[in-house]
C-alpha cells in the first residue's frame, strides 16, 4: 500500500513540473506565470479540484510515442471564486507549447460539458501555440469540438476568455465566441494569421504585436474588452469581473453587501449639464455618481469611447450600463459604438442584468465612411438589441435625443419601463438651427428671421416637456435625486415577466 501512494505522489509531483524546471524558468523570464500558478491566483486559496492530472496523448507518429507528459499541456478542473462555482482550464506552455492535441481539447470539452450542465461559468487561461501538428486533422476535430460546446454554452454560462500568450489560428476562434475577452500587455497576442504568412500572401511587414497585440485588439478591432499590465492584475481583474455576474441563465445576478444609501442626494449633478448645448461633460461622472460606492467595471474602455459600457451595483444588485459619451464625437452613434453597446445589451438580456441608459446623443454619424460600412445595419443591432430585451429597462435622457438616435437608446417604444427626463433634456427630430432651417427654407435669407425661429423652436421642442405631454417621458427629475429614483424603479421591476413570442432564434441584422 505504501508504495502504491508514494508511486501517486511521485506521479502527481512529475505532472505538477509540467514540462521541467528550465521550461518553467524560461515562462518566468518572459514575464509570465506558468498555468498552475495563474489558476492558484484566480480561484480561492485551497478551492481548486483537477480533473484528468495523468492524460496524456495518444500520437504516436513523428516520433511522439516517446514524448508523453502527464496532463498533455492544459490543466482543468473546477473551484471557487469569492465562494462561487467556476469551472477552469489554464493552457501550460511548457508543455509542447501548450498544443492543442485530441486528449488536450477532450479535456477541455469535458470540463465545459460539466459547466453546462451544472450550471457555472467557464473561464480559459489561453497560453498555446496552436493546433499539434503532429496530430493533423485530429487536432483540428479537438478544435471543432470545443467550439461546439462555446456555441451551446452561450446564453447558457459565462465564458470568459484571458489571452496569456500566443493564440494564434483556429485558437482564435474559441475565444472570439465567448462573453468577455481580455489580453495581457506585451506578452499575449491574437490573430488568425501570423507576420510571416502576412508578409508571404499580402507582402505587408507587420509585428506580432501590430497585427494581433493587446492594443490592436482593445483600440481597432473590439476583439478584446480589455487589457492589463502583467498576469496578476488580469486575474485579479476577471475576480471582480466574475462578482457582477450571475452562474448561469437560471439564476439573479449575486447581491452583495452595500453600504452607500440609495436615497443619496448629489447636488452636484444639478450644475453637470453646461449652459452651452455644445460643450461637452464627462458621463462617467453621472455613472459613478449613481453607482453604489462608484464602483463601476468598464467594458471595452478604449474602444468607441463615443460609448460607455460596463457594470455597477444598486441597492447591491448588478445593473449593466450604456451611456453616451459627449466628451468624443459629442456622443454621435456611429458603427463601432453601435457594435459595441448591441453586444453588451444582448448579454446582459441572456443573464437576467438590468439595462440601465445614460442618453445624449445628437444622432448618428454623418459621412461616407459610416454609410459605406453599413451604419444602416450597425445601428440596427442595437435597435434590435434593445427592442428583444425583456430584462427590466430605465432610461435617463440627461441632454439631446435627436431623431433615430432617440429611438434606437432605449426609449419608450422599445418597451422601457421607466424612461425619466432631466429637465436640461431636449427631445426632438433634430437640432433647433437645421429644423429652422428646414421649416422656414424661405426666410433664410433673413438673419433676424432664422434668429427668431430658432429661438420660437428651441421653446417648443427643446425641452423634455412635450414627449413628458405624451407619456413618451414618465418624470421629468430633478438631477440630484437620479440615484433614488432608478433605485426605485429597478426595485419595483424585480419580479418583472416579460416573454418574447416563440421563436427557434431572432434574424439580428449581423
């Protein structure tokens, strides 16, 4: 007996070094950590439960037989974070470049499978040079399979995505089809094709990090939703991450402790708003302001910056925010933006996360560029985002909600349960000078005339008051109280049931 345990031990201690000492020294020299210890700083201590330690690959080709570690390059299993379920996989580097093999991608599967059915979220630990080579097209049926369980957990669990290093290929395509990705500055880096077949194909020199790095993928493309400094703080990062969301699409969202009253006063709000209609603020201040002790996790922070998204708590309950950004393209709605905030509101949809909207829009972008790319379709995403959700809704206009861009923000129509109003709002079809302008086409050659026109037409419309005539605005609010009474309004919405008609899925305009 005893030496049937200290054969277990010797065995366990063998898979633990993956794929040796100088291995491990040289992914500490890169300025990362290895898969064992990212999973011992997500999960709490002493919470993690490894499945399959000894699986090893079954290739025996290009002298594989004789190249069989224990674990085949990825560990999975499931804990806790902060005394919650999820389920984990950490690709390990230092074994055969963290490879994806048959067995590595069945482990994968099954840890996922698990997930599914139990009823928690999936995070992967992304680390791999790509598909096993040796392997062939067995290494692209592995791929296969973990992407037919990405689709089937959608709207299911969470599934979030760190990028700790290369991911490159079909990897690639794992990711992109999960929550919530995030990238590690200057060690991680995502494409489907690398610099070298680039250069072979296009003849274009580009970096690593140009075509596939954290910054490409945060600033241009959206493929990620942020990106951190090292692997500590991207683990940290997806922790707090995790304590806004609910394990599954059966269940609230986690209600934490609070301690900010949901009746305070911020008088300061009253003067956010500026005299002039054309000078901008920052609505991040409004969204902190709101938030149960300013806590607020930002999503996609640097890309679109015309559009705010993210998560906050009130009365300790997640909401998930959209808001308009005056302070970047005085908060026009253009493709990206639309892109952007569609996704986000589809998400919180699927797991039962109130929506609530910060609007000031003027519309959306004029130009070329935007009608050329589909701004068309693009806004429609959003439209049809929020017109499916049946999450409760609460829609603050705090300034402009000109033309289409009224609509698509959540409004009244697009069943909103609480729509409310600052009195600085100005809800119209489109700015006082260009509907003058318009209106009295003949006059305009008449300074005077326009001047007062426009003043005559800024009385009328630019005011909540006449959508507020037609219960298109439930209240008008006194800015200060805007904490209190979205607190209210999704305290009353708690037991809300709202169901769309049968439908094997929507058409979303993609």
């Amino acid at each position: 007996m005893k030496d049937i345990l200290s054969e277990l031990q010797d065995r366990r201690e063998n898979a633990r070094l993956g794929g040796g000492q100088r291995r491990i020294d040289a992914q500490h020299a890169r300025g990362k950590l290895t898969a064992r210890e990212r999973i011992e700083l997500l999960m709490d201590e002493d919470s993690f439960e490894e499945f399959d330690m000894f699986v090893s690959h079954r290739c025996t080709d290009f002298g594989m037989e004789d190249n069989k570690p224990a674990g085949d390059g990825v560990i999975t299993g499931w804990g806790t974070i902060n005394g919650r379920q999820v389920y984990v996989f950490s690709q390990d580097f230092t074994v055969l470049g963290g490879s994806v093999s048959a067995t590595h991608a069945m482990k994968i599967c099954k840890i996922m499978d698990m997930a599914i059915q139990n009823g928690a979220p999936v995070i992967g630990l992304n680390d791999s040079g790509g598909a096993r080579i040796q392997e062939g097209v067995d290494a692209l049926a592995g791929y296969a399979e973990i992407f037919q369980r990405n689709i089937m957990a959608s709207g299911v669990i969470p599934q979030i995505s760190v990028i700790m290093g290369p991911c490159a290929g079909g990897a690639v395509y794992s990711p992109a089809m999960t929550d919530f990705i995030f990238m590690v500055k200057d060690s991680s880096y995502m494409f489907v094709t690398g610099p070298d077949v680039v250069k072979t194909v296009t003849n274009e020199v580009v970096t690593a990090e140009e075509l596939g790095g954290a910054s490409t993928h945060t600033k241009k493309s959206s493929v990620a939703d942020g990106a951190f400094e090292n692997d500590v703080e991207a683990l940290a990062e997806v922790r707090r991450l995790v304590d806004f969301l609910p394990l599954n699409n059966r269940e609230k969202p986690p209600v934490r402790p609070f301690f900010d009253a949901p009746d305070r006063v911020e008088t300061s709000l009253d003067t956010l708003i500026p005299d002039n209609p054309n000078t901008p603020y920052d609505m991040k201040e409004l969204i902190l302001k709101t938030a149960d002790e300013g806590d607020f996790y930002e999503i996609q922070e640097d890309f679109a910056k015309n559009m705010i998204t993210g998560f906050i708590r009130l009365e300790g309950q997640t909401v998930g925010v959209v808001a308009n950004q005056p302070m970047v393209l005085a908060g026009c709605l253009d493709i990206d933006s639309s892109r952007k905030a569609a996704r986000f509101v589809r998400f919180c949809d699927c797991f039962e996360i109130p929506i609530l909207t910060f609007v000031d829009v003027p519309g959306f972008l004029p130009g070329t560029a935007q009608e050329y790319g589909g701004v068309i379709k693009h806004g429609a995403k959003l439209l049809f985002a929020y017109g499916e959700a049946t999450v409760p809704k609460v829609t603050v206009i705090t300034r402009k909600a000109y033309g289409g861009a009224y609509d698509v923000m959540a409004s009244k129509h697009l069943r909103g349960d609480f729509n409310y109003a600052w009195p600085t709002a100005e809800i119209a079809v489109m700015g006082a000078k260009g509907a003058t302008e318009i209106i009295h086409r003949a006059d305009l050659g008449d300074a005077d005339k326009i001047a007062a026109h426009t003043a005559d037409y800024e009385d009328r419309f630019a005011n909540p008051f006449v959508a507020a005539e037609r219960g298109f605005i439930d209240e008008v609010i006194q800015p200060r109280s805007t904490r209190r009474r979205v607190a209210r309004a999704f305290a009353s919405l708690r037991n809300k049931k709202l169901e769309n008609p049968w439908k094997k899925h929507d058409n979303i305009p993609l």
